[in-house]
C-alpha cells in the first residue's frame, strides 16, 4: 500500500451579498491516492514539523482531499496523511505546512435625517462608535440596522448590502456600506399593552331579599338573598353583558332567563334599582375602573352560603373579554 503524497494550499474564498452560509478561513489538503481506492486515509495536524501530530480526521476510501475550517489567521499548522486498511497502515507522507492569512476591513457609514446604531455578529461592528473593524478572510458578517426612537431605518447601500434586511457579507477585501436613517419614524418603544380586566368578589352575607325561585324571578320570596360586592379593576373601565355566580353547594344563577338557572339580580349598590331587563334577566351596564356593583342570589333552603363554600364570579364584557373571581363564605 503506497504512501499518499500530500499537497497544501491556502483556499481564499470571497462572496459579498452572499446569503448566510458559514465559510471560515480555512486551509485545504489534497493528496495522491497511490491504493487505487481501496484505503482510507487518516489525517494528523501538527503546530510544527516536527510534531507533536494529533489525528483530526478520517476520509473514506477514494477520497483525495479535506479542508481544515478551524485553523486561525497568522499561525503555523502542519499536516501529514497515511493510507489504512484490512491489510494495515502505510507510512506517514513528508509534511506539508501553511499559515493562514488576510483579513478584509469592514466599515459602515450612516447617512440620512435620522438616528440609529449598527451591530455586528461576530462582534466588531458597534456604530455607535465602532463603525469599522477587521475581520479574517472569509469571515461571514451579518450586520443589522437598529433605529433609535423617533427614527426609521431606510435600508443599505454600498458594499452589496440593499434593502431593510439584516446584510450579510463574506470576503477578503476591504468593503463599506451605508446605512441610512430617516426622522419621524415610529417609536422604536411599543405601547405597553393594557391589562386585562380583572374582578374581585366579597360575599357580604344575607342582607336582603330580593329575588326568588326561577330563572326570571326578579321579586322577593320570603327569604333573604346572598349578597355580594364584585369590584372591577381595568383601565378605562368595561361594559359588563353577562353574569354568572356558581357555589359548591352545588347552584347556579345567571342573568339569562334562558337557562335553568335562577335568576342573578345585579343592582349599583345595596339598595339600587335593579339593572336586570324584566323577563329576560340581561344586563348591559357600565362600570368605571375601581367601581363595584351588588350580587343577589336567592337561597330558600339555606344551603349554597354556608361557612366554607367557595363561590366563583363570572364576567362577561361588551369587548368579548371575560373576568373571574372567586371567594369563599367566612
């Protein structure tokens, strides 16, 4: 099995405008196939001729070249290869060396009305006040245009760079692009979203007694009602559409008089009028940020308030938003 003769060159790639594909600096290994294709050959990198030689790779059987892409700029590397298979492992060829080097500069320029900062990925780039760094050839760099509040970034030109996109380049000659800024764009600051509304439930006791048995009794029945306080918090306040009281006693009252469920009377305050629609039990009604109404559920058989039941609290808003409270009986 014959021993491989081995080649080594510098390989100096450069693509602006190229799309993100990694291509580092490099060095590339080629070597004569003297097995005819039956040997694979392993292949071992040195700092200096002398060694000491550690494996890096092994290529398949008719394989005649590799490149090394974690070789840095301006240092020594030494390579050597040797065939191997069933029938063993041929000599190591002579050494081949190389040494990495060349860099490109890359440099960017604002332009334009307005403000904004460039970054780069690797890091060099910060203009800001870095606005020009130097890079290994072949190094990929993605620069992306920032613009500060009040601001808007109009696009790249120069250097292969174009439109609003991050730019991407890749070489090993020096290149400058431009980035151009326009006033009076929009804040580069969202709005901070508004809060969803939210509800909190008192149960009070059983202070009154206006409502009674059925899913459109809107009338006293004898027997005091669970009473209870919900206070709404949302910026600007809501419009409130629907209610629905739930107890583990198990029960249920709603302001529909299309369910079976008995009627919810809702008032503005412990002796309010009612805000239920007679016969059909809706409401539509208003309430501020910060504002309560009152709850009232009819109980004849004193079992859905007692001590420790926990009662749930659903709201339904003119937006489509709903809101939940819960409580438990003191």
């Amino acid at each position: 099995m014959g021993r491989p003769v081995l080649l080594l060159a510098l390989a100096a790639l450069c693509c602006v405008g190229c799309p993100s594909i990694a291509i580092a600096q490099l060095l590339s290994l080629s070597w004569t196939d003297n097995s005819g294709g039956l040997a694979a050959v392993i292949i071992q990198r040195a700092p200096a001729i002398t060694g000491p030689y550690v494996q890096i790779a092994q290529v398949a059987p008719g394989v005649v070249s590799y490149t090394d892409t974690t070789v840095s700029l301006g240092t020594m590397y030494c390579y050597r290869v040797a065939a191997i298979s069933d029938a063993g492992m041929s000599a190591f060829s002579d050494p081949a060396c190389g040494n990495p080097s060349g860099g490109f500069i890359l440099a960017v320029a604002k332009a334009g009305s307005g403000a904004g900062t460039v970054t780069s990925n690797p890091a060099g780039i910060d203009c800001g006040t870095a606005c020009a760094y130097t890079y290994l050839a072949g190094k990929v760099v993605t620069l992306t245009a920032t613009p500060s509040s009040g601001s808007a970034f109009s696009g790249w030109s120069g250097g292969g760079c174009g439109g609003t996109d991050t730019c991407t380049l890749v070489g090993n000659t020096s290149v400058t692009t431009t980035a151009s800024f326009v006033a009076g764009g929009p804040s580069s600051t969202p709005p901070t979203p508004a809060s969803p509304p939210a509800l909190t439930l008192t149960y009070n006791g059983k202070l009154r007694d206006r409502v009674g048995q059925g899913n459109a009794a809107l009338a006293p029945d004898g027997a005091l009602d669970g009473t209870l306080t919900a206070t709404l918090s949302a910026t600007g306040g809501r419009t409130i559409t629907a209610l629905r009281l739930d107890s583990n006693g198990p029960g249920t009252w709603d302001t529909s008089s299309a369910t079976e469920f008995w009627a919810l009377a809702v008032a503005p305050s412990l002796d309010g009028a009612v805000l239920n629609t007679p016969d059909t039990m809706a409401v539509s009604f208003p309430v501020a940020d910060g504002g309560s109404f009152v709850l009232f559920a009819a109980d004849y058989q004193n079992l859905e308030f007692l001590p420790g039941r926990t009662l749930t609290l659903t709201a339904i808003f003119s937006d489509g938003t709903t809101a939940i409270a819960e409580t438990t009986v003191p």
